[in-house]
C-alpha cells in the first residue's frame, strides 16, 4: 500500500517520497502536515470572521455618531434578545437617555426619537422617510397595501378612505357596534359566573371584542361569527410576526413565527376579499349600507355613474361627495386587513387599561356612569347615538386621559428613503429605521403637570387641550391615523354602555401596574376582572 503525500510536502523535500508497507513511524509527521493543511484553512475562515466583525463594529461607529446608545455592538446579532422579549422599563431608559438614540440589530440600524420636534419632523417628511411598521411588515401584509405607499397613489386611497369615517357614516356603524357590545358584555358575565365567580384574565377576551368590532364594523353580517373568532383567535400569530427586528430570512422556515404571521395573515385577506365580493354583488342590487364597506362600495358605483353620465355628454351633473376609482378586492381586502392590524392590537390595549383603570378609581366610574345615564334622558336600555357624543364631556375626559397615561401605540417605526439630517449635527443613514416615540410626549411633565397621574380633569379645567403638539396618541403629517374621531367615539361608547350596564371588580395583583410589551403596551397580569349584571 503506498500513499502519497500532498503537494505541500513534496515541495519541502523536492521529490516524491513513497512509504515502506510497515509506515507506522512516519504516521506523525503526516497528521502534523495534514494539521498544518486544515490550519491553514481555518486560519482563511477565522480571519474573514475577524474583517467582518470589524467592518460590523466600524459600520455601526460611523451610524451611531454623537448620538446615545452602545458604545460598542455585540457582534453580528447585537441586541436580538433582548429585543425578543422587550422591557418597557428599557424603553423609557433609552428614551432618557437622549433626544436621539441607537441600537443595531442584524444588519438593521435603529434610531429612536424621543424628543417630540424631532418627532414631529419624521411623521411630516414623507421625503425623506416612509412607514415600515417592522422590516417585515410589508412581506406579511403586502407591500402593494395602502399604507406602504407615498406620494399620488398614498393620497389616492386617502382621499378615498376620509369618506368612510365622516359623521354620517360613523353613525351608521353605532347600530352594528351597539349589538357586539351587548353579546360581548353577556359573554363577560356568563365567563365570570362559569368560573364561580372567581377572578380571570380577561385580556385575551378584549383582543376578542375588539376583533368583532372591528370585523362588524368593517363587514356588517358579511363576514360570520366562526371567521371572526378565528381570526381573533389567530391575530395573535400576526402580531408575534412582527417584532421590531427578525432573524434574517426567517419568514421562509416553517413554523417559525413570520412564517405562521405571513399564513395567517394571508388567510385573512381571502376571507375579506370574500367578504367584499359579497358586498358588491348586495350593493349592486341597491341596498342601504350599513358597514364600511358598504360605504365604499357605494361610493364606487355613485363614481362610476357620475363618469358614465359625464362621458354620455350630460351637463350639470351632480359631483359626488366623493369621487373615487373603482378598487378591486384584493385592494379592498388589503386596506381593511392594514385597518384591523391598526386597531386590533391598540383598541385591545386601550380596553384592557380602561377597564382596569376604572376599576381602580370608582369615583371616575360613577361620575362617568351618570353622565351615560343623563345623556340617554334616565333611560340605561336606550342604544348610543352620535348625537349623545358631544354632550359627553366627562366621558371623553377619561377616554382622552386613558390614551394619554397609557397610550396604545408608544412608537411609530419609519424607514428612511434618502439621508435624513433630522437634526443639524446627526443625518440617519439611508435605509436605517428611524422610530419617532409618541410616550415621552405624552408623559411630558411641562405639557402635563404630574404625567404619571390619572387625571380626566386636566381635560376640563386644566389645559391639556391646548398641548396640541404633545398629543402624538394618532401620529402627525401625511400618514397620521384617518380614525382620530372613530376611536375616541367607539371607546365612549363601550365603556358609557358597560358603566350602565356591569358592574365589575380589578382583582389587583403585584404585577397589575407593570407593564408587558407585545406590539403595545398591556399589564403584566392580563387584568384579571370579575364582572357581574346591574341590578
């Protein structure tokens, strides 16, 4: 038997060498060649390894600036574990320690804003910086969706949407809304009195109401009870998906969590575009609306009928309202899907703490109570109406003060297009995230005289009203949220028709005021609640 050995050694010794049969003492100093050979490789590896830990390092130096944030960046992955259980109490560290801070996660680098101007200048520069939600947002929910786009296309649904939300349609949704309070609030009772009246969570039972709401409101008796409970019951995968930062790729392995996200959240848009099909196919035939969209729809075929009037050579033909293209159902289902994406993880957050909050303080909740039951002329059994909102004063006191104490959405993540000089001396880099945070604004004692106090109050006599460019709660500029007014509506109206009609009971633990990030901000505890019928 005869090995021969690699080239390497034959240019040591300057001839082949052919072993004896019996080569067992020249073993060693084969492996050491052999050694050296691998080492040599290794040696390749470890040295690339080496450059790009240093060009990662030097990369995230040059991004960081003057700005607050690590001094250094753990290789590669930087803070990624942290970032998949997020701590609130890191959040307002990082908001302290600076107008403009950093992190690097992966290849992504991070800006949060904590100073409201600076704020301000991201929600208002289009130009410069577009809505991203998460890196991933747009690969789960399509990045041909309305709230991804700029420019004409961005103000063409705009334009489109502001009609669905004006006084009259809001009025049409009460009615729908008004019959998921009521089979919600029985769900309420009956869960407390199923667990002999002991306390449980109940915010898994708020995602849940709000998930109705929002699917009712959007889709009327178009979408069933079976589809809306699944998709309130698989939301919650969409909203793992989308963490501030993925590992790379990952929405490509199964079961991973923006794999299950991009499933589910694909599920949903055929179900709503099902919906939609339905809707058009009623509405063509004449009936009245009654959901979203119904109004939409309806919009399109008065648009439709003005343009053919128009292009028949008719004079004086009435404008509608509001004018708009006809949109397919696919864009129908992707716009209302970005609407419960929007509402259902900030509406679940804002019920969760309403209900606590309330609770806790039940000189609020009666005063509130009485003014529901004055508005409705003594009568607790008579159903909401728009025209009760503004005699409300009370009550929208406490809703707007719940929004402001603890506030549904503590950021708003953008991309940046181009170089963003959003102060004179720091630019944020093309393709960074730059987060501009609505929590410190909000909680900003010069705007708000003791932040961390709850006090509906400040809204009456104090002048919180006037802090205009403090309240950040819906964002600011060309994308800031078209449901400023239905939010604040449909809270008051929840909690006016819950005040009158439950009583219920916070069964406070030692976690109730801490508070768990997931997408937004909920306690720690899940609130447990007990809650029983009004005499």
């Amino acid at each position: 038997m005869a090995m021969r050995i690699s080239s390497s050694a034959i240019h040591r010794v300057q001839r082949p060498v052919v072993l004896p049969e019996n080569h067992s003492s020249r073993i060693p100093s084969g492996v050491v060649l052999a050694l050296r050979e691998n080492w040599s490789d290794w040696r390749l590896i470890l040295t690339l390894i080496f450059i790009l830990v240093i060009y990662d390092q030097a990369m995230y130096i040059v991004r960081k600036g003057s700005i607050a944030g690590p001094r250094y960046k753990i290789p590669f992955m930087g803070p990624f574990i942290q970032a998949l259980h997020p701590k609130f109490e890191s959040y307002l560290a990082q908001w302290a320690s600076g107008p403009l801070s950093c992190v690097s996660v992966f290849h992504k680098f991070v800006v949060l804003a904590s100073d409201r101007d600076i704020a301000h200048k991201v929600f208002k520069s289009p130009s410069h910086a577009k809505p991203c939600i998460v890196p991933i947002a747009a690969d789960i929910m399509g990045s041909s969706a309305w709230i991804f786009l700029q420019g004409r296309a961005h103000t063409e649904y705009r334009r489109g949407l502001a009609g669905l939300f004006t006084n009259k349609s809001l009025g049409i949704y009460s009615s729908v809304q008004e019959q998921v309070y009521s089979d919600y609030f029985h769900k309420f009772v009956a869960h407390t009195s199923a667990n002999m009246g002991k306390p449980t969570e109940h915010m898994a039972l708020f995602r849940e109401v709000n998930c109705a709401l929002s699917c009712r409101t959007f889709f009327g008796n178009y979408i069933s009870q079976d589809a809306v409970k699944k998709i309130a019951d698989d939301f919650y995968l969409i909203t793992a998906a989308l963490e501030l930062v993925n590992v790379p790729l990952s929405m490509y392995i199964p079961y991973t969590k923006p794999w299950l996200g991009k499933r589910t959240a694909d599920a949903v848009q055929i179900e709503f575009a099902e919906c939609v099909a339905a809707c058009k196919a009623n509405m063509a035939s004449g009936a009245a609306p009654t959901c979203i969209v119904d109004q939409w729809v309806m919009h399109m075929i008065e648009s439709e009928i003005y343009r053919e009037r128009i292009a028949s050579g008719e004079k004086d033909v009435p404008k509608p309202t509001n004018l708009i293209r006809v949109f397919t159902n696919k864009e129908i289902a992707q716009t209302l899907f970005t609407f419960l994406f929007a509402s259902q993880d900030a509406s679940s957050s804002a019920t969760t703490w309403l209900f606590q909050i309330l609770a806790q303080r039940p000189d609020v909740l009666e005063r509130l109570r009485q003014e529901n039951l004055d508005v409705r002329g003594g009568d607790r059994t008579r159903p909401f109406e728009l025209g009760m909102y503004e005699s409300l004063t009370y009550t929208n006191a406490v809703v707007k003060e719940l929004l402001r104490y603890r506030p549904p959405v503590i950021f708003v993540p953008y991309e940046t297009t181009k170089p963003f000089p959003v102060t004179p001396t720091y630019t944020v880099s093309k393709g960074a995230m730059i987060i501009p945070s609505c929590y410190p604004a909000l909680h900003d004692p010069v705007a708000y005289p003791s932040p961390e106090v709850f006090d509906p109050d400040r809204w009456i006599t104090g002048d919180a009203e006037s802090k205009a460019k403090n309240w950040l709660v819906f964002g600011a500029g060309p994308h800031d949220c078209l449901a400023r007014r239905y939010v604040p509506l449909t809270m008051a109206h929840m909690i006016g028709k819950a005040a009158l009609e439950l009583d219920w009971v916070h069964h406070a633990t030692e976690r109730s005021e801490e508070i768990r990030v997931f997408a937004t901000i909920f306690p720690m505890d899940g609130c447990p609640l007990t809650f029983t019928k009004r005499p």
